[in-house]
C-alpha cells in the first residue's frame, strides 16, 4: 500500500477530485493549508500589490493499494497542472497495514 500525500492549487481541486475519482480513487481526506514557495516576487492586481510568499493551497491525503499507484499520480500530474511555478508536490510512502474499523478488515479489503 502506499501513501500520496499532494500540495495542490485551490483553484485545481475539483478538477484533480473529479479525475482520481474517474481513475476509480473514491476516497481521500483533504485540508485547507498555506505554505511558503520559491516564488519571491508579489503580483499587482488593480494597482495593488500582493504578497506570494504565503500560498493558499489544498493538501490531499491518499492511500492506495499498490496497482493504484502509478494512476493516482498520473492522474494528479495531469489534472493539478497548469505548467506555472506553484503547482505542487506529490510525496509517496510505504503503508505497513490499513485497517477498517467498522468491520475489522485487515490490508488490501479494508482500502476499498
């Protein structure tokens, strides 16, 4: 099993949403957070300007068995990108064991 953990655009969440759902990734628990990028410059809008250093964005939590894998990251590759500095990161990790507590599911069976 493996844990994708993503740092996402906000305006591309319901995009990324719909597409790992359409690759068969149903469930993910997701968070409002605000980090700090490379990017150093500030933007102006109407003649104001706004500091970037601080950069709303939306991280994802996602655990897959492993044949999930490579499609989950293709799919948040394809879908979170605009090609712009800012779009994210995608971290993977080894998952020793998932359980479900409703039924007691162990490994595989308790993902889905």
């Amino acid at each position: 099993m493996k844990k994708i953990e993503a740092i996402i655009r906000k305006s591309k969440y319901k995009v990324v949403r719909d597409r790992l759902h359409e690759a068969g990734v149903n469930f993910f628990s997701y968070w409002d957070v605000t980090g700090l990028g490379n990017e150093k410059e500030g933007h102006v809008y109407r003649g104001i300007s706004y500091s970037t250093s601080d950069i709303q964005r939306r991280y994802l939590s996602i655990v897959v068995n492993d044949d999930f894998e490579d499609i989950t990251i293709k799919t948040l590759l394809e879908a979170a990108s605009t090609g712009e500095v800012g779009d994210g990161k995608i971290f993977v990790s080894d998952i020793n064991e998932c359980y479900r507590i409703r039924t007691g599911e162990k490994g595989r069976d308790a993902i889905n």
